[in-house]
C-alpha cells in the first residue's frame, strides 16, 4: 500500500475500530498526520510573527491564542482524529491484539514503547479473530 492509498482506506474508514490495518497503512497515515501538523505548526508561526514583534508577553499569549490559524489547527486536528483512533485500533487488531490495548499509551513512558513495538510487529499471518489480513503489510 502506497501513501495516497493509504489516506484514501484511513478516510473511507472514517470511523471503523474494526478489521485490521496493515504496517504499511498504519506508517503512511502517521506520516500524514505528522506532515499535516507540521504545516498547521508553520501556518500558525507564520501568522503569529507579525503579532510578536511589539507585543508585552501576555498579548503576546493572547495573540497567539487568538489566531485564526490557531483555530484552524484544532479544527484540522479534531477533524484527524476519529480516523487516527481508528487506524491505531485495526492496526492493534492486525497483531491479533484487543484495540483496547490502546490505553497502555495512558501509562508514561512505558506505555507508548509497548505500543510502539506492537506497531512495528509483523501482521498475523491469515485470518484472526478480527478478520481477514489486509493485502500488503
């Protein structure tokens, strides 16, 4: 699975927590999702730079909380996170792992390297209690 069929089955997934996810679709859609956060970061930089130059410290805060580009970020970043939720959910279900395993990220430090090593784990290979495995990995 290549990037831009990657966003297009997270999108059509919209809000499924159930089946599977392969490695590939997982990755490409982090990377996404990390790209979209980096221009929403340089958007909102960008527009608050101007603000800054002539500004005490509290407007300074105030100019940043402010800002159309502000609300632009969350609005982008709210709209992202069902099919995040999402994508991380089918790809926990692809290593035959319940979704709710999830919520060991809760648990600090810890808990997001677990996460992260069942991520990178190879796809069970055939079906498993959560479905057929997806076509590529």
């Amino acid at each position: 699975m290549n990037f831009t069929e990657s966003i297009r089955s997270v999108f059509s997934k919209y809000a499924t927590f159930s089946g599977r996810a392969s490695r590939s679709e997982f990755w490409w859609w982090y990377l996404f999702v990390s790209l979209v956060n980096l221009v929403m970061s340089f958007i909102w930089n960008m527009s608050t730079m101007g603000m800054l130059n002539s500004a005490t410290s509290v407007e300074a805060m105030l100019a940043g909380m402010f800002n159309w580009a502000y609300y632009l970020w969350i609005v982008v970043s709210l709209a992202l996170l069902l099919p995040t939720l999402g994508v991380i959910w089918r790809r926990l279900h692809d290593t035959n792992r319940s979704g709710g395993f999830y919520f060991l990220g809760l648990i600090p430090i810890v808990g997001i390297i677990v996460l992260l090593v069942f991520w990178v784990q190879d796809s069970t290979p055939g079906a498993n209690r959560f479905g057929e495995n997806p076509k590529t990995s």
